[in-house]
C-alpha cells in the first residue's frame, strides 16, 4: 500500500470524524463526553487563574494608583448617598458577599459562577464560566460582577459551562441611560475590547464627564440599572442633533473570577 | 516511540497554555497559535497521523471553551495541517529554515482563514452565534499573529535543532 493512499485514507478518516463530531454535538449525542471533559479542563482553568492572576492595573506606577483608587473611592461614595437602599445592603466584606448583596437590594435571582477560561482570540472578548443550563442560565442572562456591574451577555450556553461575550466586544449592545439623567438614553457597544462607547444621546442633554451609565431595562432579559460604565469623554459635533460619550468600564477582564449570572430580569 | 511520547507531550503542553495560560497572563504572546506551531512541528518529524488526530482532539477541546459554532475550531485545525502537510510533500519538501518558517506562516493564515470561513458559515445558519468579523482590524491581527507567530516558530526551531538530533537526520521516507 502506497504512502499516498494511506495519506489520503487518514484524510477520509479524519473528514469523517470532523463530520460526526460537529453533527453529534449539534444532535446531543456528545454531550455526557462534553460535560466530563469541561469537568476535567474546568480545575486547570481555575488553577491558572490563581496562579497567574495579576492585578488589573498593570503598567500603572503607585502614584497613579493612589490617584485611581482615591477617585473610584470618591465615586463609590457618591453612588452610594444616590441609592440609599442599595448602600445599607452592601457588605464590602468579598465580591461573592457584595453579589449577594446587590441581589437582594434589587430583589433579584442569579447563580454564582467561576470563570474556567478566557478568550484565547484578542479580537473576540468572551469568558467562559462554570455554570450552565442545569443551574438556571439560559443565552441572554447579563452577568454581574461587585454591586451590579454587568461585564457581559451569556451567548452559549452547555449543560455546565457558559460564553458570556463582555461588555467592550464590538458585539455586544446595551440600551442604555445616565444614573443622574433618565432622559439621556442611548445605546452602548464595546469598542475594540478596551473601551465603551455610547451613541444616540439626544443633543439637548447634558452630559458630563464622571457620570455613570447603566442599563435601562429595554432589552429583554436584562433589568434596569446595571452599571455599564463611567463617561470619559462627550463627543458632540456641531449641528447634530444626537451626541456620543466615551465610557470606561469599571471592571478589568483580567480580574473576573467570581461573577454572578442573573435569572430574573 | 519516544519521539511520538515527546510529540504527544508538546501538543498537550501547548494545548493547555493556549487555552488556560496565555489568556490569563495577557502577554504579547496572546493570540499567537502555539497549537498551529506545535502541529507543523509535528508533521515535520514526520509523525502526520499524531499531528492529524491532535488537530482533531485539541479543535475539540477548544471548540468546547469557545463562543464560536462548535466545529469551527476543528475544522480549522484539521484543514491547516491537512493543506500544510499537502504544501510540504508537493511543494516544500525540504526542512530548511526558510521552509519551515514559510509552513509556519502558511498555517497561520490559513488557519485564521478558516475559523472566520466556518464560524461565518455557523453565524450564517445561526444569526445568535458569534463569528470574527472581516473588518480591517481583521486583517491588522492577521499581520500581528504572524509577525509573533515568526518570532516563535524561529526560537522553537533553534531550541529542536540544538535539543533535538533526529530532526536533522530524519529521512525521506519517514514522511
């Protein structure tokens, strides 16, 4: 038997197995296999992420730090005299308790999860997470992070295992308004995986740099009042009846380990 | 059979630090397919059928931890060392440094090529999924992976030639 026909067997073979794979898996048959496998792969997931896990503010010095830190600290300080119930519900004991406390101020149901894996691919922003379908996550739950922060929308969903595509994907897209200005609506999209950006503001409205935005409740499955990010910069071009605002997300990727999956909207 | 132990190994290690590793340490290293490199490294010590069903195991595995349509992953894989291998018995032929340094390459782009082909194909089934889009950020990231990927595939080789003596001696036959 020539080398050349047993090169072209193997390729029939392995087209063939290809084949099956995807058909299977799309059919349920694979299933119990995929649900072992991510059983196996989920604690060198998690093994890394403890062992490599880095503070979020690489490549800034101590100065600048302090500098961040004394502004998040003026800016939780003010968020919380606006929403009185939220700040006696808050425990700043661990980000699982702060989760919970957030949940029960807002009366609302979620499933506590642990990032496996992250996106290998620098042009899609995702996160794989341990919970899946048998806990109560379907595609389209918003994921949450610290009091209410929303770092993403599950996309794919697995028996035990979800896709949440992050916030500054350039697919993902909020409705969206200002915590201080319900008139001041707009949609948010992530630009590049870095930042966020928000279009569609009415141009008689004003914005200023520092305000939050969060989630107006018009997509489905999502509730009002999910922080989506902090203005950076407003950008308005004269004559136009519509504006735009740069946001800062207030979670660092590199940093979610511990993150809640909403179930009620 | 120590030769395809050790193989077995690389793909395995560098399986694991594509998935779980690289991501988290967010080096320059990201996006850079260790698992392309280790594949063509495979193939070139003459081992295709590990390298074929390595493709096969590790796009599994990796389609199981992506938002991407389940396949795509595989069927890129699969088709980056079924082409490469084509390239390297019809055209190549050689283990030359510039030889296997334009596989590398090859690998590269095709294997980018065909996960945006397939997991458009799956978007374009499923409008729900996810798939790279082809917008000129696309194309700026193929240029950064191969341009790291180079760099990589060059420190490898030379780590293989200076650790590895059968590389050199491996005969025609054996492909």
């Amino acid at each position: 038997m020539t080398t050349t026909s047993n090169q072209r067997r193997l390729l029939i073979r392995t087209a063939g197995v290809v084949a099956f794979l995807i058909l299977f898996h799309y059919v349920g048959v694979l299933r119990p296999i995929e649900r072992y496998t991510l059983r196996l792969l989920s604690p060198i997931g998690k093994a890394s992420l403890a062992i490599f896990h880095r503070s979020g503010h690489e490549g800034l010095s101590p100065a600048e730090l302090r500098q961040r830190v004394t502004m998040l600290e003026e800016r939780v300080a003010d968020l919380s005299v606006k929403n009185v119930r939220l700040e006696q519900a808050l425990d700043a004991s661990g980000e699982v308790t702060q989760q919970q406390a957030f949940l029960q101020a807002k009366n609302l149901r979620g499933v506590q999860a642990q990032t496996i894996a992250r996106s290998p691919d620098p042009t899609i922003q995702y996160i794989v997470s341990d919970a899946g379908n048998s806990r109560g996550v379907r595609v389209g739950s918003p994921a949450i992070v610290q009091n209410g922060i929303v770092i993403g929308t599950v996309i794919a969903v697995d028996d035990e295992s979800s896709r949440i595509l992050l916030t500054t994907d350039n697919r993902s897209t909020f409705a969206a308004v200002f915590i201080d200005n319900q008139l001041a609506q707009g949609s948010v999209s992530g630009v590049r995986g870095l930042s966020l950006r928000m279009d569609l503001i009415p141009i008689s409205e004003t914005i200023r740099e520092g305000e939050i935005a969060v989630t107006s409740g018009v997509d489905p499955n999502i509730s009002p009042g999910l922080i989506l990010g902090e203005v950076d910069r407003v950008e308005k071009q004269q004559g136009a009846i519509l504006q735009s605002a740069s946001l800062r997300p207030l979670y660092t990727a590199s940093r979610i380990d511990t993150l809640t999956i909403l179930t009620t909207p | 059979m120590m030769r395809r132990l050790l193989l077995t190994v690389l793909l395995l290690t560098t399986l694991i630090a594509s998935l779980f590793i690289l991501p988290v340490i967010q080096t320059p290293l990201l996006g850079t397919n260790l698992f392309v490199i280790a594949l063509i490294l495979c193939m070139l010590f003459g081992q295709s059928t590990i390298a074929t069903v390595g493709a096969v195991v590790g796009g599994a595995v990796s389609d199981l931890l992506s938002a991407l349509p389940f396949g795509s992953i595989t069927f890129s894989y699969v088709a980056t060392i079924v082409i490469v291998h084509w390239a390297f018995r019809a055209r190549i032929t050689n283990r030359s440094f510039p030889a296997y340094l334009s596989l590398v390459a090859m690998g590269t782009i095709l294997f980018s090529i065909s996960v945006l082909l397939a997991a458009s194909l799956g978007k374009f089934l499923d409008s729900s999924m996810v798939a790279p889009e082809l917008t000129s950020a696309f194309f700026v990231s193929i240029v950064s992976l191969l341009i790291r990927s180079t760099v990589i595939a060059t420190i490898v080789y030379f780590l293989v030639r200076a650790f590895g003596r059968s590389y050199a001696t491996l005969s025609e036959h054996e492909f």
